[in-house]
C-alpha cells in the first residue's frame, strides 16, 4: 500500500473520530442517540418484515 492510501485513510478514521466526538458533547449528546436509536429501529422494523415474506414452500435445491 502507498504512502498515500494510508495517509487518506489515516485522514478518513481521523476525521470521523472528530465528528464522532462532536457529536457526543454536549447537548447534542442526546439528539444524537435518540437519532440512532431511532434509525435502528426502523432497520431492525425493516429487517424483520423481509424475514417474514419467506415462502417455505418453495423447493430448496442443493
């Protein structure tokens, strides 16, 4: 790997480590984990309605 790609990738975890602790001060502290919270139940909502469209009766071929 070239200096290069590591030093992009250094800047990419760096800069989110900063805006993860932005985001975690202060007040925003809450409105960011209601804000995720909420997002995880809707993914975790979604999720679980593609589960229940599965047909069993469909023939499973190995």
């Amino acid at each position: 790997m070239s200096t290069t790609k590591k030093i992009a990738i250094g800047l990419g975890v760096a800069s989110g480590a900063l805006l993860a602790a932005w985001l975690l001060t202060g007040d925003r502290k809450n409105k960011t984990k209601d804000f995720i919270a909420k997002k995880a139940s809707s993914l975790r909502d979604s999720l679980k309605d593609k589960k229940e469209s599965f047909d069993e009766n469909e023939a499973h071929y190995v």
